[in-house]
C-alpha cells in the first residue's frame, strides 16, 4: 500500500489518515474506491503487518480491544491504553449489573441493523456440529442485496484428520483438491443458489468470494498455530473461521473449481501473497485479466482477505506483476 501513501513515512500518520477516512469526509454518497476499502478493513493484508512492526507492543498486554482498534486509540487519542482498558472493565461490570430492561433503555443499535452471527456451530450428536453460515451479496448491476443462510455437518473426527496431516511443500492447489463431505455440502449449496437465480459465472464466482470474505477473521499462523506457515485444507478454515491470505484463496479455489470453473491459485513472491485466479465470463473489469501462461485462460484475480475487494480487483503491489500458477484439478481442464 506504499503507492497509496507516497509521502506518509511515518506509519503513526498513516493510522490518522485511516481514522478520518470515513462518509463525512469522503461524502455520504461518495464511491470508496479498493484502496480505501481495504486500508479501513481491519482484516487488510498488506498496511497492518508493516504498521504493528513499527509500533510498540502494549497493546499485545490488553485483552478488552483488538490490537487494530489498540492502534487507533493510541495514534489518534494519545492517552495510554490501560486508561482505556479500566473504562471498558468498568462499563462491563456495569453493563451486566443491569436488569434486561434496563439494558433495553441503553441499546442504541436499531434492531433493523442488528444481523445474525456470520457463523454459528452448535453440537448435535457425538463429534457431529453444524455451523451455519449467514452473508450477503449484490448482484452486478443490481442495487438489491440478496442475503444467504446455509448450513453444514461437520464432523469434528474429520477436522482432526486434516490438522493431524503433514503440510505440503509449497503445491498449495493439493490442499484444495483434497475431498471432504462437507465441501461436497457446501458445494451443492453454491449449486441450488446457481440453479435459482442463474447468473452469469462471474457474479456466481463473486457470490462464492462474499461468503468466504463474510465468515474468516484474517490471523496470522504464528498466532493460531504457533508456526511461521501453515496452510489449513478447506475444513480447517471453514471449522477454524480463521487464516491467512492462503486460507482464503485455498477455500475459495475449492469451492469454485467443484462448480466448473477453472481456478489457479496465484503466489506472488514480492511481497509474498496468495490469492486465487478464476475464469468466469468476461463481462467485467476485463482490463485487468491475468492471462496464463500454459493455456488459453485469462482469470479475475480473486482477493478474500477483506470484504473491500471485488472480483477483478488487484491490489497495487501486483499490478502487472507475474505469479507462480498453481492450478487446481488441472488434469480435468
């Protein structure tokens, strides 16, 4: 996100450039462009690893805020995080001394804005769950929102199975070959929708990269399997509800490549990425295609890692840049 920032060295201005950038600033029916979109996201690949190398750890003592909202309280209030921290301690003791009626008079969110967990698991038998998920997309061209509620049986016996499997060495398009019922599941969901509203490919595509953008909290590796690198397989992220940039492009090359569509995982070595590649009809964005370099494909590059990406959307640091093709299924292309 250098390029987005030319002149702002110091990454404590950037945060206060991100704090301000909001509708009043940018104009209430203003278009917030990708950039943008991903800078604000809190899941954003690219700014926040370089901003937390640069600032100090404090915030890693506080358990009450994320290490993002950590940030911006310190950059744009300046007073000390443990301040904060006792406010918060304080409002939830008082919070939860309140009878529910009480707590009625202090809510101040619309219960039209109030929307269901993005995904919800709850044991029904043994080692058997179910987790529902719950996103919404936009059709292109459309202004009304179609929002989705489906549901999967995870069998946990199976989870443990892919946790317990050795890590390939880098091939990160044989974790989203390999086969599980729930993606078969999952799947067959993406089908009935298919079938019901019958888009062209590329809003099924961009359907598919809403759901995987709604439900995973981008984490580092380090912090929720305590190694440098780890590539969950598609039911590791779809149990786990967190990952990396690899996590996401593996669950969405999974998904999309059991609807016939041929997908290639994309690595882009500097800075290091992984996202996915996809073939859809070429009805939008066409100008930034990504051709391959075996076949007569061209893909939309796919970028999970935050909701402010659509399909076709490439992140500055890769425009024009040549990514190693990993392809999935190949064989039956």
């Amino acid at each position: 996100m250098d390029s987005f920032f030319p002149r702002l060295a110091n990454f404590t201005d950037r945060v206060l450039l991100l704090a301000n950038l909001n509708t009043t600033s940018l104009g209430q029916n203003a278009q917030i462009t990708t950039n943008n979109s991903a800078l604000v996201s809190s899941g954003g690949d690219y700014f926040w690893p370089t901003f937390f190398e640069h600032q100090s750890r404090e915030w890693e003592k506080f358990t009450g805020v994320s290490a993002h909202i950590a940030s911006f309280i310190t950059a744009k209030h300046g007073f000390s995080l443990s301040t904060f921290e006792n406010l918060l301690a304080g409002g939830k003791t008082e919070w939860e001394g309140l009878s529910e009626s009480e707590k009625l008079q202090y809510d101040i969110i619309p219960d039209k804005d109030k929307r269901p967990p993005r995904a919800k698991a709850e044991l029904l038998h043994d080692s058997i769950w179910r987790i529902t998920y719950n996103w919404s997309f936009t059709p292109t061209n459309k202004t009304e929102t179609v929002h989705f509620e489906i549901s999967i049986q995870v069998d946990q016996t199976n989870y443990k199975d892919f946790v317990s499997r050795a890590r390939h060495n880098g091939q990160y398009h044989l974790y989203a070959e390999e086969n599980s019922p729930e993606i078969d599941q999952l799947v067959d969901h993406f089908k009935k929708i298919q079938f019901q509203y019958k888009w062209d490919s590329y809003d099924q595509a961009s359907n598919v990269l809403a759901f995987v953008q709604s439900f995973i909290s981008y984490r580092y590796d380090k912090d929720t399997r305590f190694v440098e690198e780890y590539p969950r397989y598609p039911l590791e992220t779809l149990w786990d509800r967190v990952g990396d940039c690899e996590d996401f492009a593996i669950l969405s090359g999974a998904i999309l490549s059991r609807l016939g569509l041929k997908v290639a995982l994309l690595l882009y070595p500097n800075p290091c990425h992984l996202a996915f590649g996809v073939e859809t009809s070429k009805t939008h964005k066409v100008e930034n295609l990504i051709k391959d370099p075996k076949y007569d494909v061209s893909y939309y590059y796919g970028e999970g890692t935050s909701k402010g990406w659509q399909l076709g959307d490439i992140p500055q640091d890769y425009h024009g840049a040549t990514p190693d093709f990993y392809r999935i299924n190949e064989s039956n292309w």
